[in-house]
C-alpha cells in the first residue's frame, strides 16, 4: 500500500478539518457571549474526553473515575492563584496538570493491576474518595464552602484557551497513537498476554496513559474553574463529568483521533437543547442517549461516518439489519 | 541438525531444572528436568492434561513454577516478567489464539517487530516493514490489510507464529500450530517448521499430530501427569511401552501387546 | 466509646447486615452468572422502597404486606428490562453493559425524581419506634423483624438455587453458557429470570428500608457501591458467603462511619483497593454460585 503518498481522500480530509477549524476561531464574532459559553463548553468537553479516550479508548481501561483529575486541575489552578504567591492562569493550570499525573501514578500503580469491573469500580471509588478528601480538608480547600478565583469574564479568553488545548490535544493524540506507545497501548487492549508476550512491558505503559488522560482532565478543570469562579467539592468531583467525557467519547468513536472532538460537540448539541427544553428530565435523557449509543451504535459516529462513505462509494450496500449488528453480535438467545 | 539426544558437546540454549507447578491441590507439573539445544528441533507429546501448555507457559514468563529454576542462555529466568523474557529472544505461540482483534494483520506482527529482541533499533515504518516480510514468508501476505477479528482459524495460527518470528527469536515455542488443519495444510505447516529451524531458530514444539512431530524432530520428550516419562530419537521413544500406554490407555496397550505375541 | 455504645453498634451492625446480604445477593447473583455489574441495582431499592411507601400512604397497605408486591412487581420490571434492553448487548464488552447499566440507574433515579419529588420520606406505622430493651441496648422490633425477613428470602434464594430445576438450570448457565444451552436449557430466558430474581431481592430490601430509615431517590448510587463490595468481599461464591461479607461490611461500616463519618468513602475504597490487589477473587474466592 502506498502510504507516504497523500491519498484524494486524505486531502479531502485535511481539508475539511481545516475549514472546521477556521469556523471555529471566528465563532467570537458572530455569536453572543452566552452561546459562545456553550462552544466553551463543548470544547471543555472535548478535552477532557480525548484524555479519556488514551485510557479508555486506546488502552481499554474502563476508567471511571478522571472526575477526580478534573477537580485536582480545578482546586491546584484556584488555590495557587489565590495563594500568597499569586500564580498567573496558565502556570499554576499547567501545576495542576502535573500534580494530576503525579496522583495518577500514584492510584495507576496499584488500581490498574486490576482488570475489567474492578478496576471501573475502584477508579469509582478514587473519585468518591478525593471528593470526600476536598470536602474534608477544610485547611487547603475550605470544605464545602469552596474557594473563590480572581474574577476574569471575557468569554473570548476561554473559548480561545479552550480551543488551543484541544487542538494541541488532537495532535498529541494523533502523534502517540501512531509512536510505539500507541500499538502497545492497542495490543494492551485487545490481550494483555499476548501484549506481555510480544514484549511489551505493559504497567508502565498503562501508568502512562492513565497519566495522560489525568492531564487532559486537569487542564479541563483548571479552565473550568478559572471561568466559573467558585469551586467546591460537590461542583468540580461530580460524577457526571465521568459520564460526560466516557459518553462523548463513545458517541464520536472511541479508539480514534477525532472522535471525542465529534462526540464532544453532538453531546453538547443534545444537551443544550435538552437543557432548555426539559431541564428536570436532563438526567433521563443523558440516560436514553447513553442506552441509545450502546445498544445501536457503541463503534460511534466514527465508523458510522466511513461505513456510510463506503455506501456513498458503491463498495457497500445500505441495509437497515447494519444497525442491529451489534445486537445480532451480542444478544444471548 | 546440530543436537541430537544426550550430545554434551552441543550448546545448551535453555535448561529447566526440577520445575513443578500446583494449582491448589494439583500437581500439573512435577520435578521436571529439560535440556535444549541450540539448532534443534524437540518435539513434545502427552495425552491432553499432560501439563504441556503449563511447562510453555512456566518458560515463558505467564505463569511462575511452584519450585525449579530455568536458564536461558545461562540467565536465570525463572523470576523475570514475560515481556523481558520476550526481549531476550524467546518467544511463543498460544494454543488458544491470541490475535490483537482490532488490529489488521500486518500491524499484529508489526508490534512483534517492534518490541521484540530487535524492537529497540527499530522504527514503526521499519517494524511494519518487517512485518509484511515475514507475512510473504508465512503466506499471509495477501491478508495483511485485513482485520484479524476477519481471519479463518488456519490463518489464525499462522498470524501466530508470524508474531513470534517478527520478535527475532533464538528459541520459538510452538504450542499446537497445526491442531485443526488438514493433510495439506500440516504438510505445508510442517515444511514452514523446517524453515524456520533452518534459519537458525531453536523450536520447542507441542503437537498432537503424531505423523507431523515424528517427521520434524530432531528429538521428542513425553509429558505424563505432569511428569517426564520418556525422552530420546523420536522412533525409539514411541516404542517405550509406558509411552504406549500413556497415549492410548492401559488397556488398549495390552491388547496391543497381547496382539504383537500372537503368531 | 463506652461498653454500652460498643455493645449498641455492635447490634445495629448485625441488624444492618441482612439487608445489605439481600441486597447484595441479588447484585452477586447477576454479577456470578451473568458476568454483568448492575449499576441500575441500587434503582431497584429505590423502586422498592417507593412501592412500599405509597402503598402504605394511599392505601394503607401495611408495608410488611406490601413486601411481596414489591417483589412481584420488581420481578416483572428487571425480566422486561433484562428481556428489552440488557439482554441485547449481553455478551459485549464490559464497557458497554457497565454504561446501559449506568445509563438506566440514572434514568430511573431521575423519573422517581420527577415524580415523586426528592424529599425524604418514610414510612410510619403503628409500631415504629417500639422495641426491647435488653439490658442498655436497644433492638427496634421493625429491625429485629426486617433483619428475620431478610434472612429467610436469602435462605428461600440459596434452596431455591440449590433444590429446583430452574435455580440448577441457573447455576449451570454461569458455569458454563454453551454447556448449558446444549443441556437444553433456554439460557435467554434463564438470563431473564436471574436478572428478575435480582431486582426482586432489592425490590424487597428497599421495601425493609423504607420502613427503618428515611429515603430518598438518590440513595440507590450508595448501595449499589455496598452491594459491590459485598460481592467482593464474598467473592461470587456461595450464598452463605455472601451473608458473611455482608456482616463484615457491616460491621467496618458502623464501626468506621462512629468515628469518621466524613472518611467513611474513601475509607473503604482504600481498603477495597487492597484486597483486590492482594487477592483478585475476593476473600472467599470460589466461583460462580457452584
């Protein structure tokens, strides 16, 4: 297969990729300040759903629990800018980020020993438990009051922040997922044994993504928190931002570089509408979502996306039994 | 053939000294003693549940004996994680498949390739590069594009050993390669098994298929009860009579004698 | 602590744990033979306790009696849930049953929500708050009974497992599904069953519940995460062991939630964190309801 040859459609695809980006960075001008919250918001989400695709996605470790991640990012960026040393925005984001990584070593080295509804349920309970730590520790994080950041409201700022993590997160993300370190991670997923067999040295490697995937939700956090001001313990450790950044990830595609970014904004499109239209019905609904993907399409829009351009190109036939393939592959009768 | 059975001259590539393993109450290995040497090719039978799949997986690194020590290449590898083991230049197949499902079949070997005893030197270009090679020597190559979730299991067995020939091994373990192939195809697997000696790789080789172990080893051992109980030149070992018995029951190895004194 | 406060917690401990062994029992059970973590489990307490209560408030239905409505009509919905929705993705990766489970749990919490609002209720009858008194501790006669109940279900869900055609049927299917269906046996449908006798078991927890302490929706997330526990430290064995793992936590649990109410969450992830490293199947360690 030639490959270092651009193909039509590679071309076709970078160019898509770079009038999407180019919108992006004109949403400001055209839109108000209380919708441009909402790109934000998908942007945020976005993030921290490509951090959750290396662990999840990539690695296939069900982690549920990078809520914690977020809230370090949140509580480290806060506490340091308001601390007696005033720490500018971006330095103590990054600090968060790093302490995130280090407290994700720390849990990775024994949590990621275990497997499959273990391991989804212990990173549960590591997210419970650095919330009840927050709620706890009233000396550094003042319990369940919370702590207050320096006041910056010009959307632009976060939006534009937003938007620079996650395309320096979609070039990471494509760069490690074709290094050494992306088959490993693969080949962890599909067997582990087979992995170690291959000679692959497996924990410091799924450490490694975990890590990663902490990074992306403490830089999430710490915009976050930059941007609504007040952080507390029941706002920043909820459990529903774990939700959020598995679900966009599956509804994009997980496993794929541009997937979380997808599903990210189709998320946000749902809830936004959602939102104001049933705002006390909002959890039933993210509930008939997430039942909807997993039931009728738990590969994502992703391979929805090239099993439909297969269609367009003739090399398929549309049939509506392609829908209930994944049923078909996993009911028991 | 370099080795043959009890040749001291010979360099010894791997020794397994008083390996034993229990599971609970089970002994599915007891006090094994194993030699082998570089070059040949030692074929392992035993009737199933002779703990053959366990020794393979004691050697390389998957599971821990109980109680024994293994050296290979005069390292003491008994305690070292698989993936280091790996890296030494021993690899392995697994009787029951482990393609990476999601991964199309050049990219299975190429993570061989890429992290194996010359994985370090090599690039994801380089190792990709390698990994279409060793798919044309197998006679995979025409499926390398295709995901290994869409392989029929023939196929599947020779992805197998293409993973564990791209990790540039000196000792490959092969455990049943050709258990569900037909004439054929085992005559064909067979040929690939002489090939891959003749490179210079020492096979350690579990099957059933009592006409394809015969006809490739240099030198064959019988598991029993997780015990060794016979060990030579293949045509002798056969004859043993507790091999006899050991493959085709206690009484059926009577009537066998039996017939044998009648006229 | 005093002697008379140990002694105290000491005996709410031991009444505690029959219903965390009921609800961990039906949570173990699905878990063991299905190999599914149902999240929605603690919904089903939810739904449980609900049942009860309105029908005590609006038909004054005495809630101990309401105990095997309740069980019916949890029975009904976790067949129809397994046989409409879990039962499709059964055997996908864990992902995937772990999320619809989830994806249900917070469904069902958040239309109990809606429609019976969040306050904290409970159910009041003529003989709450009467008890014993043994020497200076005290036994509530609703808790003394609850704890009685609890035990015979479990005990009528070990015979049942044990003695009949359906729970052998049950067993052999999470031994071995393929074994199973060429033994004849419609593992779909046993599928359905165990899932239903699971949401029964919580449905009748949940109706105990509603008599001992006050509830609200969102108190399924937190028994569930008991029950998982539970299931661990009994691993996916026997049902006696699940009995046993529901006295140790228990009694963790008391003891733990005197003196750091606050720590009581991170408190016992940490030491279930270490078990699992220690000892991946659990304390008990058998498998599959054998």
């Amino acid at each position: 297969m030639p490959e270092r040859k651009l193909s039509r459609r590679q071309v076709i695809a970078a160019a898509s990729i770079l009038v999407l980006l180019v919108a992006l960075l004109f949403v400001p001008k055209f839109r108000s300040e209380y919708e441009l919250l909402n790109y934000t918001r998908f942007l945020i989400l976005a993030l921290m759903a490509q951090g959750w695709n290396l662990i999840g996605g990539y690695t296939g470790y069900a982690a549920f629990g990078n809520v914690a991640f977020f809230g370090i990012g949140a509580y480290t960026t806060g506490l340091l800018m308001i601390s007696k040393w005033a720490v500018p925005f971006f330095p103590a984001m990054f600090c968060g980020a790093i302490l995130a990584a280090l407290v994700a070593v720390v849990i990775g080295l024994p949590v990621l020993r275990l497997k499959g509804h273990y391991f989804a349920i212990a990173t549960l309970g590591v997210a419970e438990a650095t919330r009840e730590i927050a709620d706890t520790w009233d000396s550094v994080t003042q319990g369940s009051t919370g702590i207050d950041l320096p006041v910056r409201s010009e959307g632009e700022f976060f939006y534009y922040s937003a938007l620079a993590l996650v395309v320096l997160g979609v070039i990471a993300t494509a760069l490690l997922v074709r290094s050494k370190l992306g088959y490993a991670w693969v080949a962890i997923r599909e067997d582990q044994d087979a992995a170690r067999m291959l000679g692959i040295n497996t924990t410091p490697l799924k450490v490694l993504a975990f890590a990663l995937s902490a990074v992306f939700a403490a830089l999430a956090g710490g915009l976050t928190a930059y941007q609504n001001i007040h952080v507390t313990p029941g706002d920043f450790f909820k459990l529903e931002y774990t939700l959020q950044m598995i679900i966009a990830t599956i509804i994009g595609g997980t496993g794929t570089i541009f997937g979380p970014v997808l599903g990210a904004g189709v998320y946000q499109l749902l809830s936004t509408y959602v939102w104001t239209k049933f705002i006390e019905l909002h959890p039933t609904v993210l509930g008939l979502i997430i039942i909807f993907f997993i039931i009728f399409a738990p590969r994502g829009l992703m391979s929805l996306v090239s099993e439909g351009l297969k269609v367009v190109r003739g090399q398929k036939r549309f049939r509506w039994q392609g829908l209930l393939a994944n049923v078909r592959a996993h009911r028991v009768t | 053939m370099v080795a043959s059975g009890g040749n001291g001259t010979a360099e010894v590539l791997l020794e397994a000294r008083q390996i034993s393993k229990r599971f609970g109450g089970l002994a599915a290995l007891q006090g094994i003693d194993l030699k082998i040497f570089r070059g040949e090719i030692l074929g392992v039978i035993g009737p199933n549940g002779a703990g053959k799949t366990t020794f393979v997986n004691c050697i390389s690194g998957l599971d821990k004996p109980t109680s024994g020590e293994i050296l290979f290449k005069g390292v003491d590898i008994t305690k070292m994680p698989s993936y280091a083991i790996g890296r030494l230049g021993l690899a392995r197949t697994f009787q029951v498949v482990k393609p990476l499902k999601q991964l199309t079949v050049r990219d299975n070997v190429a993570v061989g390739a890429m992290f194996g005893a010359k994985g370090a030197t090599r690039t994801t270009a380089q190792a990709r590069a390698y990994a279409e090679e060793i798919l044309e020597r197998i006679g995979l190559q025409h499926r390398q594009g295709h995901k290994a979730a869409e392989l029929t299991l023939p196929d599947l067995k020779r992805l197998e050993l293409a993973k564990a020939l791209a990790m540039n091994p000196e000792l490959l373990f092969l455990d049943e390669v050709m258990a569900g192939l037909n004439q054929t195809e085992i005559e064909r697997a067979m040929e690939l098994i002489r090939g891959v000696n003749r490179s210079g790789i020492t096979l350690f080789v579990i099957e059933h298929v009592m006409k394809a172990i015969m006809g490739i080893s240099d030198r064959v051992v019988v598991l029993h009860f997780g015990k060794k109980i016979a060990e030579g030149n293949p045509q002798e070992v056969i004859e043993k009579p507790e091999v006899v018995e050991a493959y085709l029951g206690e009484r059926f190895a009577k009537r066998v004698r039996g017939e044998r004194k009648s006229p | 602590m005093s002697s008379a406060e140990f002694a105290q917690i000491a005996v709410n401990a031991i009444l505690l744990s029959g219903i965390l062994a009921l609800v961990a029992l039906g949570f173990s059970l699905v878990w063991g033979i299905m190999n599914i973590v149902n999240l929605a489990h603690g919904a089903f307490v939810v739904l449980g306790a609900y049942f009860t209560f309105y029908l005590n408030e609006l038909a004054g239905v005495d809630p101990f009696v309401s105990i095997p409505l309740s069980m019916v009509t949890l029975f009904i919905i976790g067949f129809i849930v397994q046989r409409v929705l879990i039962n499709q993705v059964v055997r996908a990766p864990l992902l995937a049953t772990f999320l619809l489970t989830f994806g249900l749990e917070i469904l069902i919490v958040n239309l109990v929500n809606y429609f019976f609002k969040a306050d904290l209720r409970s159910v009041t009858t003529r003989y709450s708050g009467t008890g014993w008194t043994v020497g200076v501790v005290r036994v509530p006669y609703i808790r003394l009974a609850a704890l009685g109940i609890a035990l015979v279900l479990v005990a009528l869900t070990a015979w049942f497992l044990r003695a009949t055609r359906q729970g052998r049927a049950i067993r052999a299917t999470g031994m071995d599904i393929d074994a199973a269906r060429l033994t004849g046996v419609k593992v779909g449908t046993i599928y359905s069953l165990t899932y239903a006798i699971g949401a029964a078991l919580a449905g009748a927890a949940g109706s105990l519940l509603s008599m001992i302490v006050p509830f609200d929706p969102n108190i399924g997330g937190p028994y569930t995460q008991r029950a998982f526990v539970i299931s661990v430290l009994g691993g996916l064995g026997e049902v006696a062991n699940v009995v046993l793992g529901a006295l140790l936590y228990a009694f963790v649990d008391v003891f733990v939630g005197a003196r750091l109410p606050e720590l009581s969450q991170a408190f016992t992830f940490a030491a279930l964190v270490i078990l699992l490293v220690l000892r991946p199947e659990g304390i008990a360690g058998k498998k599959f309801y054998a």
